[in-house]
C-alpha cells in the first residue's frame, strides 16, 4: 500500500478524522478542545471516554490525526482553517454533530469535513439516523432555524424536493448553529477565503455524513456561487450515507453534481469518483432507506408480528430471536422510506475484503475473520461494524491500523 495518499484517500481519512471526537463526555468547551487536539497535535487528556458517561475520568493520550497522519496526505501541508466546531447533544453532554474545514494551500483544496453518527449521542441516533417519518419531511432547501435545532416540518410532499426529517435537522445544525471561535458560521467563512483560480472546495462525510454532506454541498450551492466558486469546482466525496430525501431532491442533486474522476489516483484504491456515494453491499447503513426488504433482510416481511427464529441476511443467516427482534425497527422505517419516496443519489455498490484489521477498545491491532454462515446477534453487530467502518478503507488501498484510535488509556 502506498505511502502518499492520493485525493479520494485522502478526503476518506479526513472523513473518518471527523468522528474522532465521538465517546467523549464533557461541556461543550471540552468537547471542542478534545477535537482540536485529536485533529492536530495531540497529547495527554484526561477526562470520560467511552459509553458510560459515569464512569471515572481517566488519563489519556490522544493522538493528533495531522501529526501523525499529516506527512501522509496528499500536498503533505494540511491545516485546520476553520473549527473544529462542535453541536452539543441537546439532553447529554456528548458531541452530537461535529466539523471543521480543512486546508492545503499546494493542492488548491479546501474540506469540508463532516463527522458520522456518534452513538452515544441521543440526538444523533434517535433524530438525524432514524427520523424519516412521512410527517417529518422538510422542503428543500432547508429554512435554517437559528433558535431550534430541529426545522420546521412539512409533511410528505413527493412533488418537490424533500429531505428526511433527520437529514434536515443535520443541515440546520450544521449552517445555523455552528459557529468558530471568530464567531463565523461555515458560509461566512467560505465566503470570506482567498480563491485562485481552480480552487477546489469539497464536501466529505462517512454513514450519517454520507447523506449530510452532500445534502450541505447543495443546500450552500447558491450562495457559494454568489460568492465566487465555480460550480465545478464544489464537489462531494460520500461514503456509506443512507438516503437523505426524496426522488426530487435526488435528481436535483444528481444535476447539480455531475461525476468527475478523482485525480490524482493510486493504484491500489477503488474510489476513483467524485460526486458519489460508495457503499458497501455488507455495509446495512446505505441500504436505509429504500431498498431494505429484498436486499439485506431478505427473509422478514414488515410488520410481521410472528417473528422467525432465523433471518437470512448478507453476513450470514442469524441464528437468535435477539437478531430478528433488533431489525424490526429497521424494517418500520423502511415503510417509511418506500411512502416519503426516499431515492439514492449516484451511487457506486462495491464488496467488502475480508479479513479487517482493526484496533480494539485497548488500542490493540486485532484482525476480524469473514463472519460465519450461521451467525448470532452480538457477531452479527460486530461483522457490521466492520463492513460499515474497515471495509471502505479496504476498498480505499489503505490499511485500517494506519489510521491510530484516536486515544490510549495511560496506565
């Protein structure tokens, strides 16, 4: 595998440096601190971290993603130019959204990165991943709400562009609550950089992020036209993201974006587009919301109270009632996909590798095999977690224990 990364291996690490703020319990001035360092440079913290927001804080050694990442990434001259920002979860003292833009004055480019669901975020689970309700969708683009979060509804309207719910309480937080520590939300701020000519500004996001960052790219296009970038040059690297709307909003955006190879390109990586979204075909998260029944799921009908004890699915037929019982919301909001019309963007399936090296809660390097033909609950949830997160590097020609947890646990 190569040493420099190319573009797209480059947007996907930043793409994943934008979750490294999640597990971590503080007030909102913690939370921004914590990211800052595990962006850039790293060193001792000490605090709560993990799933337990009552746990005894502990000393940590944060690793700084530029400083040990940096001489890695294309231009090797990458800063953080704007944030890192970061929404607190509205009832828990955990990030709910979080980004920042990222800049390399060699390459001409400017990231903006948005983070993936943070699982212990209540706002980030409940609201943004699972909000696509028909009652809940919102007119496109999204009418920011500085005070409330959470935008105005409008009801299920398959006759012009919608968003999910979810999706445009995402695109609220991340224009009308997000603010540097100038003061200046994301527009402002791209508004206000110096732009030669063939500046390249793009959006990039991992799962929840696949479906928000490109949602930002469009719902901001007007304005950053108006302020000097060329259309062409405002681009989407998406990875794993469900469907953020609906079939309206998505041929709009697929006008808007046309597909563009992503130079330059390494050998060994698969993602050679800009202005997709890839996912995996083991990955659940992209298949939410519209093709769901069929697909992964492949042997439970909606609604279906009696319940088998098995269920086929991409990653092996699961063995245990706990199994079935745990997709059966998943197959509720697949309904709802099918009624608010939901539909993909330009997408690019792929099929993950195994085995996945991966680090572990220890910060330890371990290696998950392919999962077994009959599988149970609890490996089933870890298979997912490796198609969902191990895999796209894979397919990216990058070694998932490149990219270093972002902390230790100091003795």
């Amino acid at each position: 595998m190569t040493h420099i990364f190319d573009l797209s291996q480059t947007l996907l690490a930043w793409s994943f440096a934008a979750g490294r703020a999640g597990n971590v319990w503080g007030n909102q001035a913690t939370l921004t601190q914590f990211f800052e360092k595990a962006l850039t440079d790293g060193g001792p913290w000490s605090g709560v971290y993990g799933a337990d927001e009552h746990a005894p804080a502990a000393n940590y050694m944060v690793d700084g993603f530029l400083s040990s990442m940096g001489d890695m990434l294309l231009g090797q001259d990458w800063r953080i130019t704007w944030g890192p920002c970061v929404f607190k979860d509205l009832l828990e003292n955990c990030l709910a959204n979080g980004m920042f833009v990222a800049h390399s004055p060699s390459q001409n480019i400017y990231v903006v990165a948005v983070s993936a669901t943070n699982f212990i975020s209540l706002l980030a689970t409940a609201e943004e991943d699972f909000d696509n309700r028909p009652e809940n969708m919102v007119n496109f683009p999204v009418r920011l709400d500085g005070f409330n979060p959470i935008p105005h509804r409008d009801g299920n309207n398959p006759s012009r562009p919608q968003l999910t719910g979810g999706t445009a309480t995402g695109i609220n937080i991340l224009c009308a609550h997000m603010r540097d520590a100038r003061r200046h939300d994301l527009i402002t701020y791209l508004k206000s950089v110096e732009k030669p000519a063939g500046t390249k500004l793009i959006f990039a996001g991992h799962s929840l992020a696949g479906a928000l960052a490109p949602s930002l790219a469009l719902q901001l296009l007007d304005q950053l036209e108006g302020a000097g970038w060329s259309q062409a040059d405002i681009q989407v690297f998406a990875t794993a993201g469900p469907q953020p709307g609906n079939k309206q909003f998505s041929d709009l955006w697929i006008e808007k974006f046309a597909s563009a190879m992503a130079r330059p390109l390494n050998n060994e990586n698969s993602f050679r587009q800009l202005n997709n979204v890839y996912w995996n075909i083991f990955d659940f998260v992209p298949y939410a919301w519209t093709n769901l029944h069929g697909t992964e799921y492949s042997d439970w009908t909606p609604y279906d109270r009696n319940l088998p004890e098995r269920m086929a699915t991409k990653l092996g037929l699961c063995i245990d009632q706990a199994c079935v019982e745990a997709h059966r919301l998943y197959e509720e909001h697949q309904a709802f996909g099918v009624e608010c019309r939901l539909s993909k963007l330009r997408d690019f399936p792929f099929v993950g590798k195994w085995p996945v090296p991966y680090w572990d809660e220890h910060g330890q390097a371990q290696s998950y095999p392919q999962p077994p033909a009959s599988i149970t609950y609890a490996q089933m949830q870890q298979a997912k977690g490796m198609a969902h997160m191990g895999q796209y590097l894979l397919h990216a020609g990058i070694d998932p224990l490149t990219i270093p947890p972002a902390v230790r646990l100091i003795a």
